[in-house]
C-alpha cells in the first residue's frame, strides 16, 4: 500500500523558533510578503513534523503511514528552509 524511501535522511533545521519568529515580523524591502509566508510555513512543516513522529499507531499499517508522513514533511520543511535562506540573501536579511 504505501511506498517508502530507504534512503532518507532528516536534515537539521536550518532556522529555529525564534529565528523563524524575526522573520514573520519583517518588513520586506521589495514590498513583498515573501520572508513572512515562508518562514510561516517553514514553522508550520516543524510543528507538525515533530507533530507526525508522535502520531500513535493501531499497527504496521498506521506505523508506515506515519512515518511515510513525518518523512514527506521533514523533505518538505527542508526544500521550503532552502527557499527561506535565498529570500534571506536576496533581501540581505541576517538572523
């Protein structure tokens, strides 16, 4: 039912909490919402990544789908981290 990656690996937060808190109240120098959304979202995919690992389960299946969540959650939180660190750059924004 459900296929998953033998290869994956959780990749460190590249911006905490409080870093990601700073970059919700910025005021974009390009008249642009882009540094708020994303560190908005980037801080969603945290929370319900640690959220994801602690999902109780009634058996395997529920086991592999959790997991298979908490993996796509953890890729997804990492590409939108990258993301986040470019709009950092373009918009010289040091946190």
């Amino acid at each position: 039912m459900l296929e998953q990656e033998n290869t994956f690996i959780v990749k460190e937060r590249m911006f905490n909490d409080y870093q990601l808190g700073q970059l919700q109240e910025i005021k974009s120098t390009v008249d642009c919402e882009c540094p708020n959304q994303v560190s908005t979202i980037v801080n969603s995919l945290a929370s319900f990544e640690i959220y994801s690992q602690k999902c109780i389960n009634k058996n395997d299946q529920d086991e592999k789908l959790h997991t298979l969540i908490y993996e796509k959650t953890s890729q997804a939180r990492t590409i939108m981290e990258e993301a986040l660190k470019a709009i950092c750059i373009y918009e010289n924004i040091n946190i």
